[in-house]
C-alpha cells in the first residue's frame, strides 16, 4: 500500500524525458554547422568578386594586411575584399576549432562519426590556410588558385553534409530511389565547378577570344556544362516521377531545378559580355557553389532512406 502510493506520487519519466541533454546538444551543434556552412558559401563569394576585381594582390603581405589587422589607411574596395575575405576565413577557422572541441567533449550525447567528420573539415581549412598563403606569396599562380577553390568546395561539401546528417528528417523510404542519381549529379557539378575556377584563374575566356590555346580549357568547361545539367535534371525528374517522396526532398529538387536553369542563364550572359560585368560573374560563381550544396545535400538525405529502408529488412 505504502509503496503504491509513493510510486504515485514519484512522476516516472520516459527515456526522451529521461536524457534531454542528447537531443539539444545535438540541436545546437547542427545550428552551428548550418551557420558555418553559410559562412563558407559567403566566402566563397567573397572571394569570387575579389577575383573577379583583380583584388587578390591587394593586400601584398599574409596573413596580416600592410602588417595590421585593420589597414585603415590604404583600405578601398580592393583591399576591402581580400581583407575581408581573410576575415570571414578567419572566423570560420575559429568557428570549426570550437565545433571540433564541443565535438569531442560531448561525443557520448552526439553520432559517434561527428568527431571524426568535423576534425577533418578543420585539417580541409588548415589546408585552405596554407593555400592562401601561397596564392598571395606565389602571386596568384593559376594552379594554388584552383587548387584553393577546389578545396573551398570540398569543405562546402563537408559541412553541408554533416549539417544535413544532423538535422531532423522523417524518412519515407523513397528517396533510396535517388541516391546514384544525386551522388553523380554531385560529382558532375563538382567537376564543372572545378573547371570554372580554372578558367577564372587562367582568364581563359579573354584569351580564348584572342585565339588562345587556352580555348581547350575554356571549350572544356563549355561542354562540361553538358553532363553536370543532364545529371542535376534527372535527379529532378525521379524526384517528381516519386510521388511518395519526403516533402524536403522534393523542395530540394525543385531547388535545384531553379539553380540549374539560373546558372545556365548566368553563364550565357556572362559569356556574351565577355565577363565585363563583374556581379554577374560572381553571382554565377555562387550559384554554382549553392548548386552544389543543395546537391549534397539532397544525396545525404537519401542516403539516410536508404539506411531506414535498409533497417526495415
């Protein structure tokens, strides 16, 4: 009798009750993942324009500028965006040194592969950092140039897919539909990316239009456009020729529908001006980037129906 009653009075708790701690660590760790991810997108933009406005070079010494923090003195428009293209580097290095730390600290609350994931998205930036630095003291040699852009994708890649990895989503099944689809569509934007920052750094398109050998790399990346729009349009076809898809799915592939269409838009008029516009340049540049992060994310999250799917058998 007595033990009744106290169990009565004693509230019993669920085990989602029990372990609040799992749940919002986690929460909060993929907005900050999310939130570095975005960081990453800007600075790729960033440094598109600064490319684009012949800035790379502005500041002539690295990592500091004129050797301050702040060159107030010489700052213009050049200089403003190499320095603030250090600056948002800057901040997502610190940014992924502290997501690495809470990584490992709440590693019993949080997917046993996160610690691993976000140390070598920090070893991508330390990477990245080095990179920078040879692309000022190396005078803007085309090959760290695409070399740094390549390895700026990847670790676009790499949060992208450890955000998405981490956020809320209730499987249909159906996306497993996707997964080849989305992963090669991925790999093919990928590619074309990289060849986008060849002909940039190369300034292909103005010597392929004085008759330069450099035609092959710019022809290159005019067909690449080929294969990458194939692949990104087929997955937006399966997408909504699947009528029980995740509705986070479809919006996805309706998103890349839209940059599809946007980028090839960007790229003929970018082409026809011969480059002369510089916010359309950058602005194609980005878009590729934003392209290429909705893509991976669309495969994570298929990747994760095929697993229940997988659970299921």
């Amino acid at each position: 009798m007595a033990e009744s009653v106290l169990h009565s009075q004693i509230p019993i708790k669920t085990p989602q009750q029990q372990s609040p701690t799992k749940s919002s660590v986690q929460k909060w760790i993929c907005r900050l993942v999310w939130k570095i991810a975005i960081a990453t997108l800007l600075l790729m933009a960033v440094g598109s324009a600064t490319r684009v406005m012949n800035a790379g070079l502005a500041c002539p010494d690295w990592p500091l500028c004129y050797g301050q923090l702040i060159p107030t003195q010489q700052m213009n428009l050049q200089v403003f965006l190499e320095w603030f293209h250090r600056l948002d580097a800057a901040l997502i290095g610190f940014s992924t040194i502290a997501l690495v730390a809470l990584s490992w600290w709440y590693r019993r609350e949080l997917p046993s592969w996160l610690p691993g994931a976000s140390t070598f998205a920090l070893g991508l930036i330390v990477f990245q950092g080095v990179l920078g630095g040879l692309t000022v003291t190396q005078l803007l040699r085309f090959d760290i140039v695409t070399a740094h852009l390549g390895t700026a994708m990847a670790l676009l890649v790499t949060f992208v897919a450890i955000a998405t990895a981490l956020t809320p989503y209730q499987s249909t099944g159906e996306g497993a539909k996707l997964i080849w689809a989305s992963l090669t569509a991925t790999i093919l934007v990928y590619i074309q990316s990289l060849l986008g920052g060849l002909v940039a750094s190369r300034w292909a398109v103005h010597q392929c239009l004085g008759i330069s050998q450099l035609c092959t790399v710019m022809n290159s990346h005019l067909l690449g456009v080929i294969p990458a729009t194939l692949g990104a349009l087929t997955v937006v076809g399966i997408a909504w020729r699947t009528p029980a898809l995740a509705p986070i799915l479809r919006r996805l592939a309706s998103v890349v529908g839209s940059l599809v269409l946007l980028q090839i838009l960007l790229g003929i008029a970018t082409l026809r001006l011969h480059l002369q516009v510089e916010p359309l340049t950058v602005a194609h540049h980005t878009v590729g980037a934003a392209l290429l992060a909705t893509l991976v994310a669309l495969t994570v999250f298929t990747l994760r129906d095929r697993k229940t799917v997988t659970s299921y058998q």
